[in-house]
C-alpha cells in the first residue's frame, strides 16, 4: 500500500447533541485519543454547541472545530443565518458543504455551493466539499457522470492553490444513515475517480494532495477495509460519531494504519 495521506477522522454530528451534553461528549473523546498522534479529528457540533465544544477542547485539546453550515456573504440581512466570520471567531476551521442533506431538504444546488465553497475559502475555513449519488442514478449507470458534475461545478473558478486546501468527501446518498455502507471496493474506485477527476481539473501533486474522505455508514467494524485502500484519506461520520466509543475506535483504527 503506498504510503497515505494524513487521515483526517471528522463527527458530523447533524441536529443532534445540545450544548448541554457537548461538554461530556468531548471529555469522553478527549481522554480516549490522549496519545492518538498521526491522525487529524474533527467535530462538527450544531451552531448552538460549538462554545460549548470549544469550552471543553480548550487549550489541550487535540481536535479541530468544524461547522455544518454558514451563509456566504460577511453580514446583513440573512435572517437566521451565520457567517464565516462569527464561526472563526468560534475557533472553527471547517466547514461541511455540500452535504445531501443540505442539496435535498434546503435545494442547495451546485451554483449555490460553489459560492459557499469560494467564500470559505476566502474565510480562511476549509470547506469540506460533499459529493455523493443516489441509489436511482447508480441503478441507472450514471453515478460517475454525477459525481464528475458534482465536482466540476462545485470547484468552478477555484484556483490551484485554493483546491489543495480543501477536503472532498464521497457519500453515496443510499449509505447515509441506512446502515448499508459502499463496500471498499465501490468506495476505493469512487475515490480513485474523483482522484483522476482532479488531475484533469488542477494536475497530478494537487490531485494527490487533496483528502478525499468517505461518508456513509463508516463504523467501528467496517473502518479498516475502508481506510485500507489507497485513496480513503479518513471518515465522514453521522451516527457512530456520537458516542466516543465508537468514534474513537475508528480513529484507532486510522491511527494504526498510519504506523
Ligand atoms: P452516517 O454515518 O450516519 O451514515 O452519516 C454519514 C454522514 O452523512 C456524514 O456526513
């Protein structure tokens, strides 16, 4: 196996986990990846735990701060919306896009999530770009055609320098929360693809550069065989990111693979 990227294992914790329970949550994380040293871990609280997430990493703490959302423009009248900045000021450095979460119940489409993927980078966030097909297009043949629009729109007008700084994560829609997860080979040829997808957009050390994470259904017992193959740079992870048992077994996991 040649030689990985960094493995970058990040909690998307969704609408779930109030500022109540945050704190406990992340003691629990936080004690068990004390001597986890050669694999990146990131939260993604919802808006109103954050402070208490940054609270309770304090100075010590060995893992980053994500956002699921912001609004792309520096203030004004977006009611109900938070800016990059009010999130940097959290102590945030990344930020989900994209995700299909996002694309199905708030019809964010490709023009819109470019924009927010260009203000991010703007805002010194790495956005995490989330690209993924859903069952009906893979049965019809077309989730490589997706996936490659996917990315095309979504890093339009995107530099060189700018791509290298950001993080893509593949979820196919149908192994989201559904317990059904790609299996490593359908994972690693998706990953492979985005991978050749991004040469042909930057060039070969950008392509080889970029994290491509995978989301959908990643646990404790199925981690391994994904993290194995060569282009799964970590995890997007919902559900088993919520309980610092599971979630840290996977960051074991990815931890042992780098030794
Ligand atoms: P699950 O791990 O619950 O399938 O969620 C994946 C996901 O959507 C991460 O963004």
């Amino acid at each position: 196996m040649a030689e990985h990227r960094k493995y970058l294992v990040a909690g998307n914790w969704k609408m779930n986990i109030s500022s109540s329970d945050v704190g406990r949550l992340i003691s629990e994380i936080n004690a068990k990846i004390a001597n986890i040293t050669k694999v990146d871990v990131l939260v993604c609280p919802p808006f109103t735990s954050i402070q208490a997430a940054k609270d309770a990493i304090g100075s010590i703490g060995n893992i980053s701060l994500g956002a699921q959302n912001f609004y792309p423009e520096k203030n004004g009248p977006y009611t109900g919306e938070v800016s990059a900045i009010m999130l940097r000021e959290l102590g945030v450095s990344y930020v989900i896009i994209g995700h299909s979460e996002r694309r199905i119940y708030f019809n964010e489409d490709d023009d819109f999530i470019n924009r927010k993927v260009r203000f991010a980078l703007g805002s010194s966030l790495i956005p995490i770009l989330c690209i993924g097909e859903t069952i009906e297009q893979r049965r019809d043949g077309k989730e490589f055609a997706i996936i490659q629009s996917q990315l095309k729109n979504g890093l339009k007008n995107i530099t060189v320098q700018e791509v290298e700084k950001l993080t893509i994560a593949y979820e196919p829609v149908w192994a989201i929360g559904t317990g059904e997860t790609a299996t490593p080979k359908t994972a690693q040829e998706m990953h492979a693809f985005i991978r050749s997808f991004l040469k042909e957009m930057f060039n070969a050390e950008t392509a080889n550069a970029v994290k491509i994470l995978y989301g959908g259904s990643m646990k404790s017992d199925n981690a391994e065989e994904l993290l194995k193959e060569d282009d799964i740079d970590g995890g997007l992870i919902g559900g088993a990111s919520l309980k610092a048992t599971s979630f840290c077994e996977i960051i074991e996991i990815a931890n042992l693979l780098s030794a």
